[in-house]
C-alpha cells in the first residue's frame, strides 16, 4: 500500500507535466510519505483501444488507487481539453475509485486562458470518482523546464503548488519513505524501492 498515488495522464516520455508530478513526489517522499506512480504511457495502447479492463496491469493500478489514501493527478491540455488516453484510463476505473481520498489536480499548458479547462473540465471529470477534489494548480510550460529536477522554474508558481501541497498532506493520515514506479513493476515483474530522509515541504 502507498500513501499517495500520482496519477499522469501525458503519454510523452519527459514532459511538462510527467516531470512537475515526479517532482511533487520527491517532495512527498522527503516529507515522509510512500508514493506509487502511474503513468498512462506505460499502459499498452490496445488495452486502452479495447476498453481492456480486465488487464492484469489495469487491476493492478486499481488495486493502488484503491489501498491509498490520496490521489494528484496530471494532464496537459490538449486540442482544450485534458488528455484523451487519461480519459481513456479513466474510463477503465470503477465510478467511485477515489472515495472519500482527497484529489489534487495538475494541469500544464501553453496559455494562462487555459487554466479555466482545470475548473470546468478536468475537476467534474474527477467529481465523477467521487473524489474530495482540492482547488488544484495550473502551470504555464514556459514556468516549467522538463529537464531539471525542481522543473517549476517560476518562483510565484512554485510557492503555489507547494501550498496546495502542504494542505494536500495535511489530510493524509499516515507516511513511510517509499516510492515505486508502476513501469518498473511491468518490466522487471517486481516494486523498486526508494528513500528519502523527512523534512518539511516549504
């Protein structure tokens, strides 16, 4: 069981909002929290196409979400509007997965008008799983660079998502140090484990 399950909904290999959510999980793991990731890239692309619930890969993640007790999820916008394979995932998931588990959303995009796709698309998507969805964080790209390990390069932005963050673990009820990547389980059949010492998110 982990703590948190981060959930990204970008099928790109290094992008704007698969390195914002690794980062916020090295913040997690500093604090003292276990944290699994999700990434629908690592989801075989016929699963997806055929509505393939049943997937042992799909049962898996499902049993994560489930066991945890908070959820952050991600999503680029795109053509205006969240990820369509995220959709395509989530449509996989049983209606009420994200009981009573807070929910922080992400969402990253190329311009501030965008932020409005947050708060009436991608929110009442979530609402749908019945999560307690928090108030979330928009990121403009060019306040994010991809390939440094704190990638929020825009102080006010930063300073943001760590609150959103802190209120995030507030309300989670327990913690331990581990992280495990859900791409590491598909390829190598076994939970890779990594820890961090605990200091506060600030």
């Amino acid at each position: 069981m982990s703590d948190v399950v981060i959930i990204s909904g970008n099928p790109n290999e290094i992008s704007e909002t698969e390195q914002v959510l690794k980062y916020l999980g090295l913040l997690l793991i500093e604090e003292g929290f276990s944290v699994k990731h999700i990434s629908v890239k690592d989801i075989p692309p016929e699963t997806l196409f055929n509505t393939d619930s049943q997937n042992p890969l799909i049962q898996q993640m499902k049993q994560s979400i489930h066991s945890s007790h908070g959820i952050i999820i991600g999503s680029p916008v795109l053509q205006g509007s969240f990820s369509g394979v995220l959709k395509a995932y989530i449509d996989l998931l049983p209606p009420n997965i994200f009981e009573q588990k807070p929910v922080l959303p992400i969402m990253t995009g190329e311009i501030l008008d965008y932020h409005f796709i947050l708060e009436y698309s991608f929110k009442p998507l979530l609402a749908n799983l019945k999560g307690l969805c928090m108030k979330g964080v928009f990121i403009l790209n060019n306040h994010i660079d991809k390939f440094k390990e704190n990638p929020i390069i825009d102080r006010e932005t930063s300073q943001i998502i760590k609150k959103q963050l802190s209120h995030f673990t507030s309300i989670l009820p327990s913690r331990s140090s581990n992280v495990i990547y859900m791409n590491d389980v598909k390829s190598k059949g076994h939970e890779t484990f990594l820890s961090k010492s605990r200091k506060p998110i600030n």
